[in-house]
C-alpha cells in the first residue's frame, strides 16, 4: 500500500505527502504501523470523486482527498497530518466533532469552504470504539441534505447499527441495523421509527421523542437498564443510543447509533450469578474465611469469621492484619515468653507464600490459621476450628486408656478365677486320683465307680472352666496367635488318637483318615488348629450313636486345605442350625443327658478366623452331621515337625530307673501339700518334704541340695519367681531344677514361665502322670 508505482498515483497530493513525509519523527509513526481501519479508509478517500477528508488519532491529524484540497482551496493542500482545528469553521463545531468521535456516533458539521462559503459534511466514525486506536471519516453532502453515496457506504461499514431518522421516519440504515433488527437490505428505509420501538413502550417514547424535539441537543451513549429495541419478529433485545439532531433545510435530522447490550447483559448476568455462587459458597464455608487485597484491606469475611471476630469483642476490624493480630491478643499462652516465641514466628513466616499456626482462646476454643497469598497480590486466611477435634481426642485418649483398663482388670480377673477355680478342684481330682492309685488300701467296686463319677465330674467342671475361660479370653481379644506351617494329616492324626480312648467308651468306631493327593501344609496356630479339631472330633464322638462311624477326610480346596469330620449321630433339628456357633446355644440338648457347655463350636468358630480360615456344617442327608475347618495353604515348602518337649511342655515317657529322688515342695496352701505329699508317696524312690515359705525353702535348698524343687508361684512374702532367681544367684543351688506349681493356666502365665527358666510348669488341678514326668524329666537333668 502507497508505494510509488506510476505516476498517476503520485499526482495525488494526499499519496505524495503520505509517500515523503518523515513519519519516524510523527506521533502516528510510519504507514506500516497504521491499523488496518485508517489504511481502508484512506484507500477508499484516495478513490473517491467526492470531496473526502480523514481525521484520525487523538489529536486528529488531517488527510485529504485531491476534491477536498480543491474544495478548501489550494492553501490548505500542505495540511496533512495537521490539527483539524484548523479546518472547521468554529469551536463549536471542533467540540461536535469530539463527542461523536468519543460516543462512537456518526454527525453532520460545517466547514469553511475555498470561497468562505459553509459546507455541511457527513462524518462517520471509524476504528476500534474501545480504544484510541479511532478516527472520522468525512464526506461533502450533496444537494437536499441527503447522504451522498460515499457517505453511505462509509456508514455501511461502521460496527454499529446507524439509522438516521426525520421527520419520523427511518431515511437511512446501514447494514448492522438492519441485520440488527432483523430486516433485509433497505426495508427500513421509509418505516415509521417507533418499529424499533416495543408496542409496550410507544405512546411513552412518543411523549419523549416530542419533549426533545422542543430541544433537541447531542446524547451520548448511556447504559441505562429500561432501554430495549424490538426486532422486526417482535422479540426485544437490551440497548444503549446516542442521538444527534442535525438541523437540515428540509427539517430536523436525527442520527441514532445503536449497541445491542445483549451479549454484555448476559456476562453481567453471568457475573453476578458468578459473584453470588461465590459469595454464597465463601458465606457457607464452616471454618473462618477472609480475603484481604494487596493494601492489606479486608475485602471479603464470611459467617465464620464475623462470629469468631465478635466472639472476642472485635467486630470493627477493616483489615487482614487487625484480623491475624485480634486473633493473637485473643490468644492464650503460657508465659510471655510463649507468646514471644509465637510472635517471631509469624513475623518469619510472612515472607513466605503459605503460613500455618495455631492459637488457642481462654473460652476454650482452639483454631488451626492457614495464610495463603494470592497471585496478584493479597492473601486468604482460613481457621479452621479444631475446639470438637481436640475435644474428640482428648475423649478418645480417656476412652483408650478407660478401655486399657478394662482389658487389664478382665485379664486380671480371669487370672484370678482361673487360680481360684482351678485350686478346690486340685483337690478334688488329686485325691480321687490317689483313691484310684491307691495300692494299700484296694478299692472295692462299689467305692471305685464312686470315685471315676467324682473324678469324671471334676474333669466335666474342669473342662467348663477352661471353656468360660478361653471364651473370655476370646472376648477380651487376648489370645495371641503363632501362625508357623502345620502339617494337617500329622495333626489330625495326633487329635483323633487322643480320641481313642473315648470313642472306645461311647462304641464310636473311628475310620481311617481319607487323605487327599499333594495337601499342602496350612498357616495356622499349631495349638489353637489342635484345639479347634478336638472340639469338633469330641462333638462327634459325643452327640454319635452307639455303634455309628466318625470319619475324618482331608481335602484340597481352592482357598487352603478342608478338614471335614462327618458322623452318624442325632443330627441338629432344622431350627437350631442357624444358632450352631453362638456361645452357650446346644441345639436344643441343654436339658439332655449329653453333658456340654455349648461354648467349643463359637470357641472354634473365632479362633478359625482369627487364623484367616472358615468353620461350617452342613446336615447330612443320610442322617448324622458334617462340621469342617478351612484354612489358608502355607505359601512355602517347609514341613512342621512333630509336638516335641520344650522346656514346659510335660513329658510322658519315664526313663530308665534311677536313684532315689529328693523332691522339696514349697506351698503355703495344706491341702496342696497333702496331695502332693500323697502323690510323690505313690512313686517308687522319691522322697518329699515341705515348706509355706520361699524364704525357708531357699534355706532348706541350700542345706539339703534337692534334686528337684516344686515351686508354687503365690506365696506368701516372696513370691515363686524372686525364689527361682535367688536360687539362680546362690553357686550351690543354681544348677538345682525348679517346676512351677501354680493354678494360673493362662498361655501367657506359661510363657512367662519359660522365659523365667523354669524347668517345667504343672497346672492345678494336678495330674499325677503330669507331676510324675516334670519330677522325673526335671531330676535327670540335674544329674
């Protein structure tokens, strides 16, 4: 664009001013930085027959079309880029010129011509209407005052909808307006004005469009709420107008710029609506919440914020930082130099984007502060309150420990009965067992089926302990688990032996286990598998007719190894089976002649999950019941090896005879004495003494050198275990065997007793082929 390219083109004064001048040194720069809508407009100036002139820039430097230069007079044809103050006729007119140019509205003005004669030109805006990046673009009018052709197409490409009225009626309409309004090319043109008026508002504006023709005078652009237009389909859009009145010698002209607000209302809807979900979602936060912009000043503080604020007597405060140091006077510590200490940190941490404290009030409540600064500046504060948190805590803390205490008291309490219970039965089965060993005194049949009815009912009472016990143990969660790789066909091997003799008894015949191919080995709780397949084997053998089969298969499943024992008994009525593991329920024999606690299956049923594995039944349509144990297959090669004898458990096989035994039993209790007295009496080559006291009895240790000590645990003064280290600790008795006697049978009372070094540990009530191998097993190792 305006480049030398014949000479034609450079006859145009306003090209070869444009081509020569030195623009570098220009306010507007060199033509290659001329946005797009001055290039246009000077192109189609450059063109046109009809006398044009541009005005651009917020000084309005001047262009001229070579018509224009004629029409002003050849003195004027040097007055490019110069001031249009010193084109138009008087400052009246300069100052039309300016608020056209700001409302972005076309207008009609005069000018001086050559000959001092006034013209009247047509001036359409042009440009960016946003920004100064805008001028005019000004055409002479032709005769009757109408719109030259030029004009008209220099309106055509204005943005805005321009329609020029007069008299009442539409005389022009670019092409916006009628896009606009929804009209096609020329259809306005001669229309009553008011049909962009809605039906609703016309005898209103009518009243108005009088009132300003009595005085009409510019109107700039106004965004008034009330103004709508109407389309020609009768829908309605929001506007904003400027008015021009132009006094023609045919009458009053009126020329209307039009922007439809539409798109602007529904962002300002949106905006709002924006604003309020804001406001609304900033209002609803629990917590306190404030934003203070970047002068520190309090901009936004929700519900929360203002009931913590008042709750300190601080309801006045217009910034953050009133805000942060409110909260801190509120604050309570321990000392000043706390609250030093406190200070300097929030002064250190101030610099940095996110800060993070906690303040605490004498009302008892207590607050966690976040600030975080925001890009752009300022910063948010949060605090959220921790009061019910704390307080949670600090109950949740009293409720452990309360519950700590609880545990510690059951397991105390079930130390204590097991001791308490299990010390008259030592009696009851200790003597009834003497009764039937007894070898001076024979027993006659009468007298010997009365003593096994005393000793079977002690053995009944003390399976019910140990039943009640374990249960509550359960309950109290203190049964610890020792899951190791157990070899299922060795184990149930062991378990339906122990069952022979009972079997036998009951004219129950056990089948041969049914083992399966390739079982893997399971992980589980040697002792607790034991005792869950001896409860369901002793059910078997229990609830079975005379002359029925028990038989035990072990199986493969997909999630571990299944261990079923099915048997031919009386079966469980229908209605019971839902209640089979619930603690102390017997399937409708709790008044039968079958003796139970209905404790072993929920015993059973826990201890199987807490090993990871599952316990059901299942009725056995040929009569009798099926009951299985599943548990997870051991992820790794290794076989368990048989139940061998460590330090406590009792060993069952005498040795070779050996020489006479010196046993020194020490016990307070003297009943206990008495039956061990007896006891010890029935075997071939001991010798027994006693003492109440672990002090005499250390004494007595050291004078006679025994050859195994029998230790009760509870003793008066001190107690067994600070006997077995005093004896530890003196050279002539340390290498002496101590078994401990006690009537504690909890797991955990024997692993403390193994850790203590006892040699074996024998439970009250006492067994006499118990105490026989601990004595004789202890006193081989002395030798």
């Amino acid at each position: 664009m305006f480049t030398a390219s014949d000479s034609a083109d450079l006859a145009s004064p306003m090209r070869r001013r444009i081509e020569t001048t030195d623009w570098s040194r220009h306010a507007m720069g060199p033509p290659q930085q001329w946005p797009d809508a001055l290039r246009v407009a000077l192109e189609l100036a450059l063109v046109s027959q009809a006398p044009t002139l541009v005005a651009w820039g917020p000084e309005l430097s001047v262009f001229y079309n070579d018509a224009m230069v004629a029409s002003l007079g050849a003195r004027d044809a040097d007055a490019l880029g110069r001031s249009a103050e010193d084109v138009w006729k008087d400052d009246a007119s300069m100052q039309d010129l300016l608020i056209a140019l700001r409302d972005g509205r076309p207008t009609i003005l005069e000018m001086r011509g050559a000959t001092a004669s006034v013209a009247r030109i047509g001036c359409t805006p042009i440009g960016d209407a946003l920004s100064l990046a805008r001028g005019m673009v000004c055409s002479w009018l032709e005769a009757r005052g109408t719109a030259s052709q030029r004009l008209q197409q220099l309106l055509h490409t204005v943005a805005e909808p321009v329609v020029i009225v007069r008299e009442g009626r539409i005389e022009y309409a670019n092409a916006q307006a009628e896009g606009a309004f929804g009209y096609s090319p020329g259809e306005l043109v001669g229309l009553p004005h008011d049909v962009l008026v809605p039906e609703r508002v016309r005898a209103a504006h009518a009243i108005d469009a009088r009132h300003y023709l009595m005085a009409p005078k510019p109107r700039a652009m106004s965004a008034r709420s009330d103004l709508t237009a109407r389309r020609k389909d009768g829908s309605e859009f929001p506007v904003e107008i400027s008015l021009n009145p132009v006094a023609t010698s045919d009458g009053m002209m009126i020329s209307t710029v039009i922007r439809d607000l539409s798109a602007r209302r529904e962002l300002e809807r949106a905006l709002r609506r924006h604003a309020e979900h804001l406001a609304a979602a900033v209002e609803s936060i629990p917590h306190a919440f404030f934003i203070a912009d970047e002068r520190d000043r309090l901009v936004a503080a929700n519900a929360a914020t203002r009931a913590m604020l008042r709750d300190v007597g601080a309801d006045a405060v217009s910034s953050g930082t009133e805000v942060l140091e409110t909260m801190e006077r509120a604050s309570t510590f321990e000392d000043d130099r706390e609250r030093e200490v406190f200070r300097a940190a929030r002064e250190a941490a101030a610099g940095r984007p996110t800060d993070v404290f906690d303040v605490r009030w004498p009302n008892g409540r207590s607050f966690r502060v976040t600030r975080q600064n925001l890009e752009g500046g300022g910063y948010a504060i949060i605090g959220i309150e921790l009061t019910d948190e704390l307080r949670r805590s600090r109950e949740l803390q009293i409720a452990r420990a309360q519950a700590e205490a609880a545990s510690r008291s059951k397991s105390e309490f079930l130390a204590s009965m097991s001791h308490e219970l299990r010390t008259p039965l030592n009696a009851v089965l200790g003597f009834a067992q003497l009764l039937q060993r007894d070898k001076r005194e024979t027993l006659s049949e009468r007298q010997r089926a009365m003593v096994d009815r005393i000793f079977q009912g002690g053995e009944h009472l003390l399976r019910l302990v140990d039943d009640v016990l374990d249960l509550a143990r359960i309950e109290a969660r203190g049964v610890a688990m020792a899951p190791e790789p157990v070899a299922v066909d060795e184990l149930v091997d062991e378990v339906m032996a122990s069952l022979t003799v009972r079997a036998r008894e009951a004219d129950v015949a056990l089948l041969p286990i049914e083992v399966g191919a390739d079982v893997p080995m399971v992980h589980a709780d040697r002792v607790r598998f034991a005792q869950v397949l001896m409860n369901l084997g002793s059910n078997a053998v229990k609830y079975s007719r005379a002359g029925g089969r028990i038989q035990v298969s072990i199986t493969t499943e997909v999630r571990g190894v299944r261990v079923t024992i099915r048997d031919e008994g009386i079966g469980i009525p229908p209605e019971h089976r839902g209640r089979l593991f619930e603690a102390f329920h017997r399937a409708g024999q709790e008044t039968g002649p079958i003796e139970g606690t209905g404790i072993g299956l929920a015993i059973s049923k826990t201890l199987t999950e807490l090993m990871g594995g599952t316990i059901g039944y299942r009725a056995r349509p040929e009569g009798g019941s099926e009951f299985w144990v599943e548990l997870p297959a051991h992820r790794s090669g290794a076989r368990s090896s048989r139940p061998s004898s460590p330090g406590l458990s009792m060993a069952t096989e005498l040795g070779p005879p050996a020489p006479r035994v010196r046993v020194l039993y020490v016990e307070d209790n003297e009943a206990n004495v008495a039956l061990v007295r007896e006891l010890v009496a029935t075997l071939d080559r001991a010798d027994f003494f006693a003492t109440p006291t672990a002090e005499a009895g250390l004494a007595l240790a050291r004078e006679m050198k025994p050859d195994v000590v029998l230790m009760d645990i509870n003793l008066p003064g001190m107690n067994g275990y600070e006997a077995l280290a005093a004896l530890r600790d003196a050279p002539e008795t340390a290498a002496i065997p101590v078994v401990a006697v006690s009537a504690a049978a909890l797991p955990a009372d024997r692993a403390r007793a193994a850790r203590a070094g006892f040699a074996a540990y024998v439970t009250k009530p006492i067994r006499m082929e118990e105490l026989e191998a601990a004595i004789e097993t202890s006193s081989r190792r002395k030798t």
